[in-house]
C-alpha cells in the first residue's frame, strides 16, 4: 500500500519512506491510498480474540508489503501490553483508561508504536540512528520509553525550560541509558525550530543518521485505531447504537477513530470535544476553519490552534464539511465547566476525571440529552488524573492517587543539558557526542 500526500503535489510513497519523512515533501500529511475493510467474520468474532490479535488484524493491510508479518505480530506484543479497561459509569456511559502505559497517557499507543516501525527500519542501516524530538510536554516521554535500551538507536528529547510541569520534566529528564534530555532556554517552539534546523545541516547529516518523531507520523496514526476496537470488543451490549466522544487538541486521537469506523468498526458517530481552543468546533457548526494562536487552558495537551490532523479529516470526508457533520458533532467547555465535571463526576461515582477527560464527559452529556438519548456513549480517557494533581486538587481540595511507577520517577535524579536556543551550541553538543 502506498501513501499519499494531502497536498496532493508529490508522489505517493511506501509505509518507510513516509515514516522516515514524516511530512510529505509538498508540505502534506500522509495518508494511506485505501482504507482496507475488515471482514464481517471479524467484527463476529472480536470479543473472543486477544487485544494483540485485533491489532494484528486491523494493521495487517496497511504494513504487510513492508514488515514481515511475524515481526509486525512481535512489535503489537510489545506495544499493547497493559490493560485498557473500560470503565463504566453507567449503562450508558463508559470511560475507556488509555492510561495504562508507561506515561499515563494514550499517547504512548502512538509513540511506543512507532519507536518499534523505527527501530525495525534503523535496523537495516548502518549508521547509529539519532531520533530527535521536541516536546512541550508529554509526546517525549512517550517516544522516549518507545525507545528505552533500543539497540543503535539515540534519543535526543529537546524541552522548554520551565515550562513543563514537574511531573513532565520528571519523565523527560529520568530515563537515562539511550536517551538525553535537553533543557532549552526558550519555548517549545525555539525547541521546534532547532530540530528543524538541524535536518537541515550538512555537517550532522554526514555524522550521524537523523529521524524525527513528531506527532504528525503516520506510524503514530495506526496504532490509535486499536482501542477503538478494543473498546468495542469490550461493551457487553453490542445491539445499542455507540457514540465515542474524544477529547481533541491536534485531532490525531479522532482520526484514527474515523479510520477505524472506515474499516467496518460500528461506530455510529463522535464527539470532537475541546477546549476553549475550538477552531475545528466552529467548522463543524458552519463557520470558516480558521487557526489562530493558541490560549493556554488546564487541558493544556488540547491546546491547539491549527490543529494538524484537520486536513487528513477533510480528506477522510472528501472536503465536504455536511458529510462531516453527519459524522462528528463538536462542542468546546471552559475551564471553569471542566473543573465542575470533575467535582460532580467525583461526587455522583467517586471516580476522579484529568482535565482532558472532564472535557469529553461534558460533551457526551450534552449531545447525549440533545440528541442521543438512546445511543451508549464512550468516554476515551486520555490520562491518569495524577497527571494533572494540581488541577485535580483545584477541583476536589484532594490529590489524587498517584500509581506507583509514577512515584518511582518523581523520586529520581533530574539529569539535564541546559543549552541556549542557539543553533551553534546544539550542533556542537550533537557532534561531541
Ligand atoms: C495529546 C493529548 C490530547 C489530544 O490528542 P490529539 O490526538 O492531539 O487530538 C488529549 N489529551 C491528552 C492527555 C493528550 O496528551
């Protein structure tokens, strides 16, 4: 299978090449040329078939010509290998945990996918392979432990100084072995742009052999279709109509949702759920798509003001934004209405919503009065709320629990680079080492 460009101005290329890239020459996003079905057999039979297995199944027709089957079987093993329980709330309201893995939040899916396509095609290199990321927070962790102890491969992780909180800058700066992490006196864009720069560069091209990891990979895209699937296998009441409302900042997470529901998945339609950065929102209820900077909010992965993915939706809805309103309702919440979710979901069910996933209750319950009283609703859960104690604690006047291997590794030492934004201090620390 090949992949195209959403530009639509460079050839189309296969599942490596599109990896290695990341973005498509034209400036574009790839997408796969078909979007294979599943058969009918299958959706018979998911409730009985291992997690791995349907991943297995639903990757199969999208990497086949490019990784051999056993191998694509081992990395599945490797990535979804913590539970992703869903949680219900009520009989018409269940939480999908995509908080299980080893940075409590779903991003690890995505990252942890990818690390293993990149280490497989690092594999048939000889150089040393150099993967850079810059992170504003939770992506490069989540690459990071992808890649912990990976053979011939590096990681360089690139954050903003004091500007991640302490419990990022923990899981960044712990790991240790393989990965390095670098504390930039800028923001997350100065970290951005020294990434880019250095792609660029023909002394550290001759060195060493550099790959980036940003989110708009299409290895990351993949993966996130699975819990779909899982989330299906797992409702016990099949016949009921589902609605997954997703909380969405780059719409990555949706996405893969629409391309699950290509695929055959019954999924009868979602909920773009964001905060006050709500561009794609407005789309969908009939104003013009337009990105503007972002504004800072306590779901502050959501916070997003020209989100990616939006081009591989228009494309999944052939740029007619009517079929796209069929599929997908949108609303956006204040952080002071994501605050009170949390404190009335605690309150009815004792059970402890982060920020992000406040954000996508409070939509649920509003389409699910306006228009789907008879439909099942599933919440997609994407982080641990001890992610976000501080706003937890805002809410609830009590932190929440925090998961063991989460102490673990606010308990070790911080170990940093600090480095200026310029570029001739990163380049010299690349070629030293
Ligand atoms: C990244 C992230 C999101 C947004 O996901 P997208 O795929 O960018 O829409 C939501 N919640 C959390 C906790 C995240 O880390």
């Amino acid at each position: 299978m090949l992949f195209y460009s959403t530009n639509k101005q460079s050839s189309p290329v296969s599942f490596s090449q599109a990896v290695l890239t990341g973005l498509a020459e034209d400036g574009g996003l790839f997408m796969p040329e078909t979007i294979p079905s599943l058969s009918r057999s299958f959706f018979q039979e998911i409730d009985k078939m291992p997690w791995p297995e349907i991943a297995f199944q639903a990757s199969q027709a999208f990497l086949e010509e490019e990784i051999p089957l056993p191998e694509l079987r081992r990395m599945i093993t490797e990535v979804v290998n913590f539970p992703v329980p869903l949680h219900e709330l009520s009989p018409q309201t269940h939480i999908l945990e995509l908080f299980h893995g080893p940075t409590l939040a779903f991003k690890d899916f995505g990252a942890r996918f990818m690390a293993q396509v990149l280490s497989f095609l690092a594999q048939k290199r000889e150089q040393k392979t150099v993967i850079l990321v810059a992170t504003s927070g939770d992506t490069g962790s989540a690459v990071a432990q992808g890649f912990l102890n990976v053979p011939s491969i590096e990681v360089i992780l690139l954050y903003p100084q004091g500007k991640v909180s302490r419990i990022q800058e923990q899981q960044l700066t712990t790991i240790g072995e393989n990965i390095t992490a670098l504390e930039i006196k800028g923001t997350f864009d100065d970290c951005q742009s020294l990434v880019k720069k250095a792609f660029t560069d023909i002394d550290l091209k001759r060195k060493m052999q550099l790959t980036s990891a940003n989110s708009i990979n299409i290895a990351r895209l993949i993966p996130q279709s699975f819990y779909y699937f899982f989330a299906y296998a797992s409702l016990s009441d099949k016949n009921t109509p589902v609605v997954f409302s997703v909380p969405s900042g780059n719409f990555g997470n949706l996405t893969a949702g629409l391309i699950a529901q290509k695929m055959g998945l019954p999924i009868s339609h979602f909920i773009a759920a964001t905060n006050r950065n709500s561009v794609v929102v407005e789309y969908l209820q009939g104003q013009e798509f337009t990105p503007r900077t972002s504004e800072k909010t306590l779901s502050n992965a959501m916070d997003v003001g020209n989100p990616s993915n939006f081009t591989r939706m228009l494309e999944l809805f052939g740029h007619s934004r009517s079929q796209m309103q069929e599929k997908i309702n949108g609303a956006s919440f204040s952080d002071e209405e994501t605050l009170a979710e949390i404190q009335e979901i605690h309150q009815k069910h004792n059970y402890i919503l982060d920020p992000h996933t406040a954000v996508a209750s409070l939509a649920w319950k509003k389409y699910q009065k306006e228009i789907f009283p008879d439909h099942q609703g599933v919440v997609l859960s994407t982080a641990h709320p001890a992610k976000f104690c501080e706003t937890v604690q805002q809410a609830l006047g009590q932190e929440p629990e925090i998961p063991e291997r989460l102490q673990k590794c606010l308990e070790r030492e911080k170990k940093t680079t600090v480095l200026s934004k310029e570029f001739a201090e990163f380049k010299e620390f690349c070629l030293g080492r």
